[in-house]
C-alpha cells in the first residue's frame, strides 16, 4: 500500500503559521519566515516554473520530497478561500493561479461541498466531506500505486497524526520564534511508532525525517 508522507516546515517553538492569519497573510504575522530556506531553492523554483535557484545541502531532501508522489491532501485552510461555505459567485481557485506545482489530484478537507476543479498543468482539486479516511482513500486510489503527500495545514496533519495514519513525516526545523499561531502537535499525544531515521542540517533549517519503526 502507498505511504501518507507528511511535510511542512515548523518553528522552534512549535508553530507552522503565525497569529493572525488573513487573506493578505496567509501564514500570520512572521509565518512567511518558515520558507525563507526553501523559497530560493531551485528545486522549488523548477516546479513553480521559476528559472534560477540555489543547490545546497536542502536539495536532496526536496528532491526527494517530490519523488513517487502521486496524489495530496490538504485542509480547507491550507487551500484558501476562508472558513463556512464557499462563495459561489467568485469562487476562490487556491492560491497558486491557473498552473498550480502539484501536477496531480489535489484532495481538500472542507465541511462544505463543491464541484471538482481542475486545473492546468494536470492539477484537479477534488473537495471532500466526509472526514480524512475517506480523502486518503480516494487520494490512494488517484495516485495509481505512487505516495499521498499530507501538505497541511496544522488542524488536517493533527487529524491524521492522532488517528496513526501518517506512514513519514518531514519536519523542516526553522531557527525562529513565531510567539504564536497554530502549533503543530497540539492534542498529538503520541507518534504512534514514528522514529527519527534521519537529520540533515542545511542553511537556515535543519530537516528531521522520521518513519515508522
């Protein structure tokens, strides 16, 4: 069976977004700072069809991210458009315009349905209600034998934390203080047999891969 990895990028104090998230700031005040590691990188540049980039000692552990992916789960606030039901008269596509990175299906957790919308570049977000084993079905089923990745945010991740489900988990540790916003683990009271297997110290991040034992 495929693997659920898990990715995102934490402060020192627990934190994947800071206070006060909004349209404007979708990762709350100084929450932008968790990717100032990756943002240059071109490793992520080359998805996000930017020319350039930086090869450092995080490029291995990116590439190796995007390897065997076949499908993701998001929650509702990582894909945007802000909390009840979706507006319907200018609906909210995500945040990554007409050619989002993933290049495959996309499945958001929402208490609130919605037709499925599918983009360029092989990008389709499929929006799901009934609760986070059903979306990791339906992801295992659209990625065809490949990985689901879990891209967050904090409340998605905390779900398939505690229920046991998370096969990897990709924490990159950035060295700030966030003071506040949403902290990973909150409620997550055991890794259900993740180990740390590996610890990679790059510029302004140190990247911490644990999987089960």
């Amino acid at each position: 069976m495929s693997k659920l990895r898990f990715r995102i990028s934490i402060s020192l104090d627990g934190f994947v977004a800071g206070p006060h998230q909004s349209l404007q700031e979708p990762l709350g005040v100084g929450g932008e700072q968790l990717h100032e590691w990756v943002v240059p990188l071109e490793a992520w540049r080359r998805p996000h069809g930017l020319d350039g980039g930086v090869v450092n000692e995080s490029t291995a552990v990116m590439e190796d991210e995007l390897t065997n992916i076949g499908a993701t789960i998001m929650g509702r606030n990582m894909f945007g458009g802000g909390p009840g039901p979706w507006d319907e008269t200018n609906p909210w596509n995500g945040w990554w315009g007409r050619n989002p990175p993933f290049r495959h299906p996309v499945f958001v957790l929402t208490h609130h349905a919605r037709e499925p919308l599918v983009m360029e570049g092989g990008t389709s977000f499929t929006f799901v209600t009934d609760g986070i084993e059903n979306a990791l079905d339906q992801a295992r089923r659209a990625a065809g034998g490949k990985d689901v990745a879990l891209a967050g945010g904090a409340n998605a991740a905390q779900q398939y934390l505690k229920a046991g489900l998370v096969d990897e988990m990709q924490l990159h540790l950035a060295p700030i203080l966030l003071g506040g916003g949403e902290r990973l683990f909150d409620g997550v009271n055991t890794l259900h047999s993740l180990a740390l297997v590996k610890t990679v110290a790059a510029p302004n991040v140190t990247h911490l891969k644990f999987a089960r034992k």
